[in-house]
C-alpha cells in the first residue's frame, strides 16, 4: 500500500496530511506544515516599538490578534497600562477578528464538508428548507446568493476591524500606551446598523449549517471519535474577553488543572519540533491538549449575550460539557460568532471617544509578554529587548498547541476509513474535515 | 463568464482575505482555483490568474511556472509578490544561513537562499501593489474601468492638513505619542513616507493615526527610477516641512532597522541598481503596468 498524500484547501496557509498504511494497518498518519518565511529570525535587529507593525504580517487572517499581542508585550516591557478606553476599543478589534474568521471558518471553509461540495459557491442545492424539502434552488444565482449572505458576515468582521484598527487587514490603530484615536458616535452607529443587520443573517447561516451538521453526522455516522483530551484558553468562563488574561488548562474530565500567566508557559507546555514540519508541536506536559472555540466553549458557564446565551445552553445540552468529538470545534465556532457580534453591538453603544485613548511612556530595555486569546487559541510573543531593539523573539501560536490533537485526530480517522482490503473514498473527505475542525493556520504556526 | 484564479505562494494570506472583502466580482466572475475558498487540485485555463505571496520555496518556483502557462494574463498581487515584501527582511547573511540549514528537512519543499519576486521568474503582465491591497483596487485590476484612476500619492488621499508654523526638530518613532486629528503627521514628527508612495489605498492607516510605511510602493513619479530618487524625495519633503537635520532622516531612511518596509526599494529598483541574491536582470516596472 503507497503512503497516502491529502494536499489541504480550504485552510489558512500550505499543509498536507501524509498517511502511511501497512497491509491495512495505519503506521503513522503526519500534518505537515509546507511553508517558512522565519519572522522569529528577521525581526531580530529590528526596533521594537516596530513589532505591532511587522508582526501582523505573519497572518493575513489572524492579523488582530497578532497586532495586539505585539503591542501587550511592549507595554509588558515597557510597565505601561493603558487607559480604559483603549482596551474597549482593542476588545471590540478583537471581536471584529471572531467575526471575520469564525465566519470564514463556518461558511466558506467547513459549509461545503457538510455536503461534501467544493465551495460555498456550491452548496444551494443542499440546503435544508422548512418544508423539509431539499434545495432552496440550484441555479448560479442561488449559489450566489449564499454566499454573499456568507461573504457579507465576514465583511462586518472586517469592517469592525477597520473601525477599531484603521488598516482593515493589518491594523495599526493599537499603540503602546493606548490606541491612536477613538471612535466617534457617527463611526459608531454606522458600524452598529451594519451588525445589527447582519446579526440575523449570522444567526439563520449558523441554523442552516447546524441542520447541516447533524444531517453529515449520521450520513457518515460519527462526530468525530477521538479520545477526549486536555484545553487550553485564556478567556474567563463567562462573557469572554478575548483581549486575554491568563492561561487555564481543563483536564479531559473538564476540572481545571492548571491557570498561568503568559511568561510561565515554558513552566507548563512542552514544545518540540520535528524534521517532517515546518511547525512545531506542544503538549501540556506530554498529554495531547486542544486549543481553539471547543476548548472555550467548554470552559464557559455563560456568554453574557441573549442569543449566544441560547445556543451555548442548546449546545451544553445535546452535547455535554465538556464536550470531545472534533466537529463540535465547528459547531462552538457559531456560537463565538454570534456573540461577538451581540458583543460588539453592546460596547459600540458605550461612548467611545470621551477620554484619553493613550498615555505617554518611555521604552526601555527588558522582557515582555503579550497574550491573547487569538480565534485559534492563546498566543503569545515574547521579546527581548536591547537597546531598543529586538534581541530575541518568539511566537507561541496556537495552532501548535493542536497539532498534536489534529495528528492523532487524523489517526483516528484513518483507521476508520483502511482495512485490509480496500482504503474507502470516504477517507479524503474526513481528513479535510478533521483538519478544517481545528482550523489551523499554517502562516502563523510556522511564521 | 470570464473565469478567475488565485495562486497562493508564500505569503499571509492577506491579499485573498481582502479579495473576499469584495463582492462585485461573484455574479461576474467565476472563480475557478482559489485553495483558500475552493477545494480543486489544479488551475485550469483562465482569464486572469491573480498571484500573491513570494518564491520562498522551490515547490512555489515551480506551482508558479505551470499556472502561468494556462493564464492569459497574470497579476503580481501585494508587496510579497510584487518585492519580497515583509519577509524580504530574511535577505540577510544570517537567516540566510538559517534558510540553508532547514535544506536538511525531509519531505519539505526547500527553501529558496532569497524569497524572489514573482516576475524575477515569470512574465507578468500587471501588478497591483499594497499590503494588502484594498477591495476595490482589486475589483479594479478585474474589471478594468476605463475611468478608474487612483490618486497619485497616499498624502493626496490623507486628508490631514499641512501646516507651516509646525516643525518639529526630531523624529519620533512610529509609536510614540498620542496623535493629533487632522493635522499631517510629518508635523508631528512621524517619518510618513505618503508623500511618494502609490495612492489608490484612500490612506485608511494615516487617516487613524499612523505613519505610512510604503507598503504601495513608489508612486508613478518614482518607479522607474532608482530607489535613491524615491529617498531623495522623501528628504526634500522633510526638508521643507521640518526643521529635522537631514543626516537623522538619513540615518532613518537608510538604517534596514527604521526602515523595515523600505525594504522593498531595493527591489523596486531597476536592474542598474546592484542585483542581490541571483536576481539577475529583472526588467524595471513600468507605470503602465501598475495600478
């Protein structure tokens, strides 16, 4: 039997899954990560006050959040804390980052699993209709029509993200010591329509894609059977902030077992590298844990907002808590999206430009931490800075925490699809939905 | 139905984010080969075929080399493909050496010694620079309308006044301080190079209070001159709005660690410049190529 080689679509960044099958048994099933640009070794030299400017650049998608954690960790450095109103409005950029990616996530990469078509531009004919009739239509136009209902969801992320950080993809509004400018009333309101009219939209995609959900399930009969494991996430149990504060692990069992600030990670997780990826792996103390909306969801009591409120408890109910098969990780995504906007409707109603969004500072040379809890999970940078500039620099990204969980995941999966016999066609299918369910970010995990 | 494609090189994958900011293009173009979007193996025949990120590997040498066979025409799309971009700043001895080292991994594509520009390996026929460049510039290069121009400057789209009793004698860095509204930048210290950089962005980070770094890369005025022209320019108009001595804007310019993404001029420039790194003989960009 050849080693079986699954090219990845549908995900941020290069990766393959590589499967090697021995007379039907699977010897080894690897994630790989095909790509490196090195930005832990480019920006040494750099200036440090550079780093919320460079950093972003490491991730088209998860720009946000690196922007932030760039700017924490100077100002962890630095001793700096920022007014209030800056970490409003650099809570409300984060929240327009939930927004693009759980939206890119749902709609545009794991809708099209759910029936097993290429696309969102595909995916009309297969969607559930009240009278429990398939198709809503089949013609280019409705293809169409989905997914700019879709593509109009993650563009109110995106323009959040500008209202909060200015430049769309790579925000710059976030600075050490606060944030450039606030926001006024005007800005506000125009941004508060735009959700308030796309919150419904969000909502009724997220119904169709959980009917959709529960129809794949018993079309291929499991949910994902992987062992349960530890999570990590750096988010409080209620009303999350995903500006970030400390770093909890939950055990399979769902006790919380450990709770750290960023700069003693190394204390708690066990990085290693291997000479098949160009990313690394990290396990809570050699267990396999997982980053990413299932681990936060199954450390949430509440979300604080009404209609994520309902489909938290919707979700608790039919599924546990915690919860452990992989394609709930899709399923807790819908939730975040959901309250991110309801969030973000909240605090754009606050007043926004009534005081100081920044206090002076003076750099100085030192160490600094920066977390957040990114749409993937916690991340952090830390930085060593001499003379102002970069001596060392790293990048804790989440993906890492779950390539252990993708790798053992797809193991699972593999030996369900070979035997003796025959390798079923399912197999491609499951390996592209075990690998979309974490949705790892390839840029960021190998940076 | 004119028919689209999108190949992925190394990069962040900002440009397509950006893509799908836009919606004009879905009931008039199909999009064909997208990884990000789109589950398919291979690019088939297009109209356009839209190619971001950098050559860092040699598995992006040759994906690029058998899709632009089957494209009638191909756009450089986003500082990486256009110059290297951001992770240019890796064209340095050390991480260079750091590259090499990484040749001994199994199984991987090989890293490149340099990440190169796209048309250092290919034809293109336009670029559409920025990082990333904005939804609608990309629904410009797409469509083509005959009376879309973009400003020539980021400064003409800023908005901030210029004022003259304002001169500051030193630089600030790119972060320090809380901003002034409405007033330029260069003002109040911050090495914003908007001036000479290519306008069509409508100028979305000094409008919120940050310098522009460049990433649009030099604007008409500039592009098919050296890059010590474009550094001059900048010069001049620090020397007439700032009483800033010029060896600091120098220094500021000059100094790869200021000037993270000037990192992009060396590329820019025309052969005539020092070629770096194997790039032997890449043609100048003409402006008429460059949206």
């Amino acid at each position: 039997m050849p080693t079986l080689t699954f090219p990845l679509s549908r995900i941020e960044g290069h990766a393959q899954v590589v499967i090697e099958v021995q007379a039907g048994e699977v010897v080894s099933a690897r994630f790989q990560a095909i790509e490196f640009r090195g930005f832990e070794h480019f920006v040494q030299g750099g200036p440090a006050e550079q780093m919320p400017v460079i950093t972003p650049r490491i991730c088209g998608v998860c720009s946000t959040a690196h922007h932030v954690a760039a700017v924490k960790a100077l100002e962890d450095a630095y001793d700096v804390t920022p007014p209030p109103l800056a970490l409003r409005i650099r809570e409300l950029l984060l929240l327009g980052q939930i927004v693009q990616n759980q939206a890119t996530s749902l709609f545009i990469f794991t809708m099209p699993d759910r029936p097993g078509v290429a696309s969102i531009f595909q995916v009309a004919p297969f969607i559930p209709t009240t009278g429990g009739e398939r198709g809503r239509g089949t013609s280019e136009q409705d293809n169409a029509g989905i997914a700019m209902r879709a593509l109009q969801v993650r563009k109110a992320g995106t323009d959040l993200i500008t209202t909060a950080g200015g430049q769309f993809i790579h925000p710059v509004k976030a600075v050490v010591g606060g944030v450039t400018s606030g926001i006024g009333p005007e800005q506000a309101a125009a941004m508060r329509a735009e959700l308030a009219e796309v919150l419904p939209i969000a909502c009724e995609l997220f119904d169709l894609y959980w009917e959709m959900s529960l129809e794949m399930g018993e079309r291929i009969g499991t949910w994902g059977d992987d062992a349960p494991a530890c999570y990590i996430a750096a988010v409080a149990d209620c009303r999350p902030n995903y500006y970030g504060d400390v770093i909890r692990v939950m055990c399979p069992a769902g006790v919380m077992r450990a709770r750290f600030p960023a700069r003693d990670f190394r204390a708690h997780l066990t990085y290693q590298e291997t000479d098949y990826s160009y990313a690394g792996q990290t396990s809570y103390g050699g267990e396999v844990m997982r980053a990413n909306s299932l681990a936060r969801i199954n450390m949430a009591r509440c979300m604080g907002t009404p209609r994520a409120d309902e489909y938290l408890a919707r979700f608790h109910e039919a599924f546990g808590q915690p919860a452990h098969a992989i394609m709930l990780f899709d399923l807790a995504r819908g939730i975040e999206l959901v309250y991110a906007l309801e969030r973000a409707l909240e605090i754009l109603a606050e007043p926004l430009d009534h005081e100081d969004t920044a206090i002076p500072y003076t750099p100085r040379d030192g160490e600094g931490y920066g977390l957040v809890e990114a749409p993937r999970g916690p991340l952090i940078h830390h930085y060593r800075i001499e003379n102002g500039l970069i001596a060392r620099a790293e990048f804790i990204i989440p993906t890492v925490h779950n390539s252990l969980a993708i790798e053992r995941a797809l193991r699972v999966a593999a030996e369900r699809y070979v035997t003796a016999e025959r390798v079923d066609m399912e197999l491609e299918r499951a390996v592209g939905r075990v690998v979309r369910a974490f949705d790892p970010c390839i840029a960021c995990a190998t940076h | 139905m004119n028919r689209f494609a999108v190949l992925q090189l190394s990069g962040c994958a900002g440009c397509e984010v950006s893509l799908l900011n836009a919606e004009e293009w879905v009931d008039r173009y199909r999009l064909v080969y997208m990884p990000l979007v789109i589950s398919a193996h291979d690019v088939p025949e297009v109209d356009v075929l839209l190619v971001s990120g950098g050559v860092r590997t040699d598995e992006d040498l040759y994906n690029l080399r058998r899709a632009v066979q089957r494209a009638r025409q191909v756009v450089a799309v986003g500082t990486c493909a256009i110059s290297g971009g951001v992770a240019n700043l890796g064209d340095r001895d050390e991480v260079r050496a750091l590259f090499l080292a990484q040749a001994e991994r199994r199984h991987l594509p090989h890293l490149l010694p340099k990440v190169r520009p796209v048309d250092s390996v290919v034809t293109v026929d336009r670029y559409l620079p920025g990082c990333p460049p904005t939804p609608e510039l990309f629904m410009a290069v797409l469509f083509q309308p005959p009376d879309f121009k973009v400003s020539k400057t980021v400064c003409q789209e800023c908005g901030r006044k210029k004022l003259k009793d304002m001169r500051p004698a030193h630089l600030l860095g790119f972060q320090q301080g809380e901003v002034l509204p409405d007033i330029c930048l260069i003002n109040q210290g911050y090495l914003c190079i908007g001036s000479s950089t290519r306008g069509g962005c409508r100028a979305p980070c000094t409008r919120a209070g940050h310098p522009c770094v460049g990433c649009r890369g030099p604007s008409d005025a500039f592009i098919e001159k050296e890059s010590s022209e474009w550094f001059a320019s900048i010069q001049r108009v620090f020397a007439a709005m700032t009483d800033v001595p010029a060896e600091e804007i120098e220094a500021a310019l000059r100094s790869p660690q200021l000037a993270l993404f000037l990192f992009q001029f060396a590329d820019y420039a025309p052969p005539s410049f020092p070629p770096s790194g194997g790039d032997e003989g890449r043609a100048t960009r003409p402006k008429e190529k460059v949206l």
